[in-house]
C-alpha cells in the first residue's frame, strides 16, 4: 500500500510541503458561530464568509462580483489537522 501512495504523489503532485505551522495563530482567530440563512428558520452553524476570508482567504473562493461566497471547510479541516498535531507535538 505504501508503493501506491508514493506513485500517485509522484504523478499527480508536485512541490510536496506541510503546511506551515504559522497558520495556527490564524485558525485560533476564527470565531464559529450558529445562524438563520434569511429564507429559513433553520438554525445553522459555521463560519462567516466576509470573516474567514480575512483571516484564510486561501480557503473562500470569491464570485465573480470579487465577495467570498463560501468556505472549503474540506481545506478548512487540514489547518486544524495541522494545528492539533503541533499542539500535540510541543
């Protein structure tokens, strides 16, 4: 299993990097929060576009108006991998 691994980044992926430990001071400064979208009183939870792509706009694409429109929490997962097992690290 380890050989498939090394040939498929070795094909699909270059510039192979872990992510910078310096984005863990950024992750602790987004702020969840619960919420109502305007056309339903279902409560939701997450993050505020406007606020993360302050913080991470590597992680909020932008419309074609150039306004963040939605968060890759799937991104969004990785930093907090990243900033767990350095916090487990020290």
């Amino acid at each position: 299993m380890m050989t498939i691994d090394l040939v498929a980044e070795s094909l699909y992926k270059t510039d192979i990097k872990p992510i910078c430990s310096s984005m863990n001071d950024l992750i602790l400064q987004l702020k969840p929060v619960c919420f109502k979208y305007k056309n339903s009183d279902t409560v939701a939870y997450g993050l505020v576009e406007e606020q993360v792509y302050k913080i991470l706009p590597q992680i909020t694409p932008l419309d074609q108006n150039g306004y963040p429109y939605t968060i890759n929490y799937d991104l969004l997962c990785l930093f907090l991998l990243q900033f767990i097992q350095d916090k487990f690290a020290n």
